[in-house]
C-alpha cells in the first residue's frame, strides 16, 4: 500500500509538470529585453540634425533644430509594408515604411543665439522632408500620420517670424518615392505631388489567378542582376499603379490648389528656376517582373506652369538591354535635371558608346542643354572620354565629375555654358586614393532655391571640402581650387584631439564655415569657425545623448596581414578594463570592400576623435558585456592589374581575419579561443563564409545576407562576370556549398 500510495504520489507530480509545461508552451512568448547596459547605449535618440537657413553671412541666419526619434517602437514597426517595384512603402499612409522622424522643431539665431521652439506641430508628430524657402521665412515640412481619421502625409508650414506652424489645407502627398515637395523661387508656393482625391478602394488581391503569367525574352541576350521586391503578376501591378500614381499640384501658402499636368506615376517634379515650367518625370508600362521601377519605361516632359502646354523631351523603353557591368548605361538620354543658374535651361546626357563601356571610343558621353521654350535644337555643351557622374552648377559655371571603374579613374572638369567645348581639367586620379581626394564642392541656395557651387567673391575658386584621409586617419578640411588651374590651398583642416566637420560657408568674404566638432569624450556640437582670425564661438550646446552611461573607449588598431596589405580596426573594450586583466572573448565586425591596389587597400579610413554612435546594429554595445569589440575591422579584397578580387576572395578574407585575431591576441585583450563575428549583407556574406571556411570563429552574426551565388548568376556586389563566365568563382564563393 506504502508503495501504491508513492506511485500514485509520483504520477500525480508528473501528471502536474505536464499541465505546467503545457500551460507555459500556451504562453505568448514575448520580446526579450537586452541588459539595462545595452538599453542605455542604443535605445536613445541621437544628437539633433540642423538645417541652415539661406542667405550670407551669419547676421540673419536661423538654425533649425530637429529632434530625432529613438528607435522605432513594435507598433511602428507592425505597421502594414508592401513591397512592390524595388519599393517599400505603407499602404496606410502612401509613405516610408521605415526609418527615424524628427518629432520637435526649434529656430536659433546665429546672431543673438536666441533660441525659440516651433509652435503648432501635429500631436505626436512623425516629420520627413523638411525645407527651407529661398527666401528663409518659411520652413515647410511633411508629417506621418497613420491615425484612422487621418492617415497620409499632409503638408505644413512654420512661419520663421512667430515660429508657428499650420497645416496647409487637407492634401494628402505621395511619398513613396521620396520626398514629395519642394519650393518654387518666389517662397510662396511649392509643387507637390498629390495622392487622387476619390481614387476608391485599393485593389485586392484574389487566391484564384486569371491565367498564367508570361514573360517572353524575344530572341533577345538581356543579362540583368538579381533584385528583390519585385512586381510578380497584373495584379501587383494594379496594386503598384494604385499607390504610386500622383497628381501633380502647386500649392499656395494660402491653399490654394492648381493642378499640373495629368496623373500618372510620377517619380519627380521639379520647377525651373524662374517659377515657369515643372520638369515630369513619369513612370510608365510595359512594367517588369525582372527589374525594379527605375529601370521601367520613362517619359520626360515640361509642362508650362501658366498655360499648361506640355513638351515631351524624351519617352525611354524600359531598360532591360543595358550590360551587367559597371559604367554601362542606357543608350538614350538619361539625368535630366534644370540648370540651377539659369531661368529655364533643361540639363542632360546622352551616351557615344552605345551606352557600353567594353566599345572603344574616344567620347563616352556627350551633355546637352536645351532653353525654354524648347524650340529649335539642344545644345552641346561638353563631350567627356569617361563615364559621366554629376553635375554642379554655378553662376555661369557647370563643374562635373567623370569616372571610370575599371581603373578607378576620376576626372573634375570646369566648363562655361557659354562657351560649350572650353573646359578645365581641376583634376585627375583615383577615385579609390582618398588620400589624395581634393574633395567636392561647397553649395549654397541661390535665390531660385536651387543649390549652386559657393566660389570665391571673385569668382576665380571654389570652396571644397573633403574627409581629408590620412595615415592618422580622417581630418576633414576646407580648401579653395583655382577654376584657372585647378591648384588647391587649404583654409583649414581639423586636428586631434578633436574631429570637426565643416558644414557650410556662411561667409565667402571673411570666409565663416559652420563646423560640428565632437572628441572621443565629448559628444558633437555646432561652431563659428572664423578663418581669418581664426576665433571659435559655439553655437548649441546639446548635451551628451548617453548621459552618464559608461561609453566604450575606441583605440584604433593599424597592422599587416600575410601578404603585407595595411589594415585597421576600431578596438572597444569594456568599461574598467586594464591593461594586464587578460584576454576577452571577443566580436569582430566587418565589411568587404574591393580594390584595384593594395595601396588604396591599406588607406585608413574614420578618426580616433569621433564620438562613438552606438546604432541599433553596432556591435561596440557587446564591450559592456565584457567583450572585446573590434569593428569595422578592413577586409579588403585586392584584384591588381588584370586579377579579378573575387578570383582569390576566400584566401583574402580569411588571411584578414586572422590578421586582426592576431593583433588582438599580441596586444592581449583578444582570447583566440573565443571569437565570434558579425556582419551586414556582404558583411553577413562574409560572416558564413569565414564560418565556411576557417576555424577562427566559434559564432557569427549573420544579417540579411545571400549565400548561395548561384541564385545571382548575373553577377552580385561588383562582379561582373556571370555565372557562366566563371563557375568556380560563384562555387568558392559561396558558403552554401561548403557549410554542411
């Protein structure tokens, strides 16, 4: 009985741990929470953003301040997301599906230092795409709502003066290509594009298809990369012309609404510098199942904004013919953009080698100019032997930039839109030595609310800035380049222990710059920078977003690997650590990056003096949990003369790794036994490959990554070749094929 009685005993506890662990598998499981060391690095928001009003000088200029969001919460995140195109939008509110907002705005003057905040903001407010009217009295700005009874984008306006803001009528905006607004020169009226008032219901989609879907190559070799998001059948495209068709508007200060031209899937619209006429570009079908949405066909056109009269500049068939290679482009004209410094010129390009970089020619691509009204012929203004790559305009002065992957190759050139042909060559080199990168050109707001370059008084230079690379690592600078000669002189550059970034030129007499200066230790902030009396005054005062968590100190690393190529990393270690407690188990974060020389390859990049950024991916939190964190550790994949990088990519990025394992084990702070790694994308990539195929690693964190090559037989990253051309390329490089 004594023994009945403890069976019965021992089935009733068993019979009681099955109930409890049924009734914990019913249980939500919920978020786990990182430890209160973490949370108090990465969930904080970020140093404020500000956006300086236009103008000269600083004795009327305002700053606008905006406070960033932290990180999303789970209901920001669970919001509906269709991904339709290469797009990714809320269908809820025809917007950004992701990312931080500005949630405060406040307006400081440079000149008292007075500083006021923005009155009238939405309730809980979710800004994107702020900006500044030439004339600097009105900043307007476009707030999220995914509120039932108002769910959109809707447009507003700050009056500088009172630092009020309103919302201008009940428009719903279009903001799933981006930005949806911007200003007309006269700082009263913007154009804007309009979701269609009474566009009914969303179309559905069924279970059930109609038919099957068919796509036909024609007879036709059309090799094109792998893309994600893609449109997949008739339906995904009615749904995708639903939330991506516009109306384009201009909008008054005072509300009132005009239309512009038809509605169609409106990609941009911008406005001649004179106010007179809007510059379309148009998405149209045929559509692809292959290519994302700025690869569809295209229509150009310019629409008078006083009579309404519309000129088609250019109507381009979808861009399924274009060479998987670098510097290949579509045969027709393409980067259409307005002539800041002219009232009504349209702008663009047009290639002379069929679009195909593998064809001899002299000429690779030709830049056109054409006038309002558009009559008669384009003219030429410049024909260049590299590919083109931007334009910048200044008061009778276009300065663009041509390059040439295959041997990294840049060329600056100064050209006169009166004088088409005449150029300067500013300068020539690698656009990989950035060592030796003279930098890009400073722009201001001219009064058309168009950005031109910010040249000397004279007009004889152009201000630069740059990162000012260096053995010592980034020290930004300030310089002006002869437009004669292209000859530079340095006004400025940052030094240790601080790492300053200069933002604009306020003044080109004195000149005045607005820098933000931070150190290791001290988070940003913004500056007067005098150069010619060389005086400092600081102009906000934010304080330090972590407050008095402990951070991370960085120490930047600089060693060898195998084959002699210089690399480098950012060391973290814990709070309290010293020298002598030991090695740690440790994180190695990075990214590949391929090169043509190891000696850009061994270039050090960043500064010791930043202020660390702690983001939601960074891995330099783990230092709080007593890991050793080197990140963005370099692993440069090195393809020197006519080597390809990716024929020897596996032994590159191994010996790199180790390389960094080893330094950390000689310096001892890093335990060997005990190192994971981490990446993002091709970071992710080369995570599963390391584990794949080394044994330094007991762990990796691998974040949206591909790994199996073969599914991107077109080329990936900055391949070229195709599957075909080099099978045992994409074989060794994948870590599918050696991760059992």
């Amino acid at each position: 009985m004594k023994s009945s009685g403890r069976w019965s005993a021992v089935l009733l506890i068993l019979f009681g741990l099955s109930l409890w662990a049924q009734e914990e598998q019913t249980k939500p499981v919920k978020y786990q929470e990182p430890p209160k060391a973490i949370v108090e690095l990465v969930d904080v928001r970020p140093t404020p953003n500000v956006e300086i009003s236009p103008g000269e000088g600083s004795g009327n200029r305002w700053l606008l301040i905006e406070a960033i969001s932290g990180l999303p919460s789970i209901a920001d995140l669970a919001q509906p997301e269709f991904r339709l195109a290469g797009l990714r939008f809320n269908p809820k509110t025809n917007g950004p599906s992701r990312g931080r907002y500005v949630t405060a705005l406040s307006l400081k003057a440079l000149a008292d230092g007075i500083e006021k905040p923005v009155a009238g903001l939405p309730t809980e407010a979710k800004i994107r795409s702020i900006g500044w009217a030439p004339d600097a009295r009105h900043v307007f700005f476009v707030n999220i709502s995914d509120a039932p009874a108002d769910a959109g984008l809707s447009l507003w306006i700050v009056d500088v003066a009172s630092a009020q803001a309103r919302r201008v009528s009940d428009l719903a905006l279009n903001g799933i290509f981006g930005p949806p607004c911007e200003w007309l020169g006269d700082g009263r009226r913007l154009i804007c594009k309009a979701v269609l008032k009474g566009r009914g219901a969303a179309p559905s989609r069924s279970e059930v298809p109609t038919g099957p879907v068919i796509q036909e190559n024609l007879g036709r070799i059309t090799p094109g990369a792998t893309y994600q998001d893609l449109l997949k059948n008739p339906e995904d495209e009615a749904i995708f012309d639903y939330y991506a068709t516009s109306q384009v508007v201009v909008v008054g200060l005072d509300g009132e609404i005009t239309p512009v031209g038809k509605p169609g899937v409106i990609e941009s619209a911008s406005v001649s510098p004179d106010g007179r006429y809007a510059l379309l570009d148009e998405r149209h079908h045929p559509y692809s199942y292959l290519l994302p949405f700025a690869m569809f066909s295209e229509r150009i056109s310019v629409v008078d904004l006083k009579s309404g009269n519309s000129k088609q500049l250019a109507d381009k068939p979808l861009e399924d013919m274009i060479p998987n290679i670098h510097d290949a482009v579509p045969t027709g004209p393409r980067e259409f953009e307005w002539r800041s410094d002219a009232p009504s010129t349209v702008f663009w390009v047009q290639a002379a080698d069929g679009g195909d970089p593998r064809v001899e020619a002299p000429v690779r691509d030709r830049l056109f100019m054409w006038d309002a009204p558009f009559e008669g012929s384009p003219r030429k203004l410049a024909e260049i032997p590299l590919r083109f790559g931007s334009v910048e305009w200044g008061n009778g002065l276009a300065i663009v930039e041509e390059e040439r992957w295959k041997d990294r190759k840049r060329i600056m050139l100064a050209l006169s839109p009166a004088a088409p042909g005449a150029q300067v060559k500013l300068f020539e080199g690698s656009f990989e030595d950035h060592y030796h990168d003279p930098g890009r050109p400073f722009q201001v707001m001219n009064e058309s609310g168009k950005p031109i370059v910010r040249t000397t008084p004279d007009g004889s230079g152009v201000y630069l800035h740059a990162e000012g690379a260096s053995p010592e690592g980034d020290q930004p600078f300030v310089s002006v380049m002869s437009l004669a000669n292209g000859q530079s002189k340095r006004l400025w550059q940052s030094a240790a222990p601080f790492f300053e970034v200069p933002f604009v030129v306020l003044d080109a007499a004195v000149p005045t710059i607005l820098i933000r200066r931070e150190s290791a230790e001290v988070s940003p902030n913004y500056y007067l920078k005098n150069l010619a009396d060389n005086s400092l005054e600081q102009v906000t005062r934010f304080p330090n977003p972590y407050g008095n968590a402990a951070l991370p100190k960085k120490q930047v690393l600089k060693y060898k690997r195998a084959d002699g190529v210089d690399l480098s990393a950012n060391l973290y270690l814990p709070p309290g650590y010293k020298t002598g407690d030991g090695p740690l188990p440790t994180l190695i974060e990075a990214y590949p990056t391929e090169y043509k020389t190891k000696a850009a390859a061994g270039q050090i990049s960043g500064s010791p003096y930043e202020f660390p950024f702690l983001y939601w991916g960074s891995p330099v939190p783990f230092a709080t949990q007593g890991y050793a964190v080197l990140e963005n550790a370099t692993i440069p994949i090195v393809g020197e003369g006519k080597a390809e990088p990716n024929d020897t990519y596996v032994e590159q990025l191994v010996a790199s790794a180790k390389a960094a394992i080893d330094e950390g084990v000689r310096l001892g702070v890093v335990d060997r036994n005990r190192v994971a790694v981490m990446g993002h994308s091709y970071g992710a990539f080369m995570t599963a490959n390391l584990l794949a195929h080394s044994d330094l690693f007991k762990a990796g964190i691998a974040r949206s990554g591909a790994y199996n090559r073969t599914l991107t037989p077109f080329g990936f990253q900055n391949e070229e070749r195709t599957y075909w051309q080099a099978p045992e390329v994409y074989f060794k490089m994948s870590p599918f094929s050696y991760a059992d």
